[in-house]
C-alpha cells in the first residue's frame, strides 16, 4: 500500500507543488474547501506521472490526500458523492484512495460498481489493497474480468495468496471457451492457471 507521507513526498518534487500545498492547508483548516480543490485537481496539480511512485500520477496523489483530511465524520458521505459525480479520473482517485481512508467497509460498494464497468483503469484502481475487504466470490469474478478485458494481473493484490481451487476451476472454463473460438488465454493468466492446477495435484 502506498501511504501519504510517500504521496507528499513526490509531489514535493513536482513542478505544481505549491498549489497542492496550498490547497491540503486549506483542507486541513477549512474541510468544506476539499471538493472543491478534489475537482481542480487534475487541471492544478497536473495528470503527470508521479516521480518514484509507480503507478500514481500527481493528480491521483493529490486527490487521495485531500480525501486522507477529511474529518472521521464525513469521509463516507463525501467518498460516496465524489466518486458518484466525478469523471473516470476523480472515481480512480477515490478507489486508489480507499486504503488510506478510515472508512471500514464503506466503499465496497465504490468497488463493487467499479468491477462492473468495462473501464480497465477503474478496474485496476478497484483491485487494490483495498480489495482484501470482497467477498472471496466477488474477488475471484473481478479476476476473471482482468483476464477478459486483458488486464495484467499483476494489478490484482494478493493474487498469490487469494487464488483458489475455484478460481483455477472459473479459469479452466475460460481457456476452454476461448480455445473453442481459436483464442489463447493471456499468458499471465494460462500462468496462473497452471500453477494452481500444479497445486492441486
């Protein structure tokens, strides 16, 4: 899991940094500034990669802290409206954000919504550390649709400890329908599947 203090510490080093800083002391002092500098984010603190954290960019990083400053009482009303309301960048801000957050359960149902998009990048931001929280049937559908839309695993957290004997079973179906259309699983995937075959036997 990536965690704040690593967060502000990259974009320190981004060229928009002042207007991050500006706007996480603001939040700290006036809450009610948080949506506001949540949605200016993209255009303020640029979309960018984000220097020695793969995988984030300053926009993503920046949204995620304005969320990590929202008071206990209001993280789950104003996470729900955000993602809700927001663009395909503000919603993958929001579930990269979940793990950071005091929110217990609360946003499942964020990843739930998210897992049935056919965005990849929602997706992949849904199956995060965050995702330990799915249901064991709920997570192994979610790994299924990365390998259909051809998503690299490598996204999925915990793969290695979560993959069980029903996944390999959901996977085997999967390789069988798409060897009966003259189609080859993806290669992370057939992986997976030999591996787990292997363990079983």
């Amino acid at each position: 899991m990536t965690d704040p203090e690593r967060l502000r510490a990259a974009l320190r080093e981004t060229p928009r940094w002042e207007w991050v800083d500006t706007a996480l002391t603001a939040a700290g002092e006036r809450p009610e500034t948080i949506g506001r500098s949540f949605v200016q984010a993209g255009r303020r603190a640029g979309r960018t990669p984000l220097p020695g954290v793969p995988g984030w960019t300053a926009d993503e990083a920046a949204r995620a802290l304005l969320l990590a400053a929202l008071p206990a009482d209001r993280v789950e009303t104003e996470i729900g409206d955000l993602y809700r309301f927001g663009d395909a960048d503000e919603k993958r801000a929001v579930l990269k954000a979940l793990p950071m957050l005091a929110v217990g359960a609360a946003g499942l149902p964020l990843l739930h919504d998210a897992i049935r998009t056919n965005d990849a990048r929602l997706l992949t931001a849904a199956l995060g550390p965050y995702a330990r929280r799915l249901h064991q049937a709920a997570w192994r559908q979610a790994v299924l649709k990365c390998v259909f839309m051809a998503v690299p695993l490598t996204v999925v957290d915990g793969l290695d400890e979560r993959a069980d004997r029903e996944l390999a079973v959901m996977l085997a179906a999967f390789a069988d329908e798409r060897a009966a259309a003259g189609r080859s699983m993806p290669a992370d995937a057939a992986d997976l599947l030999d591996r787990l075959t292997r363990e079983e036997s």
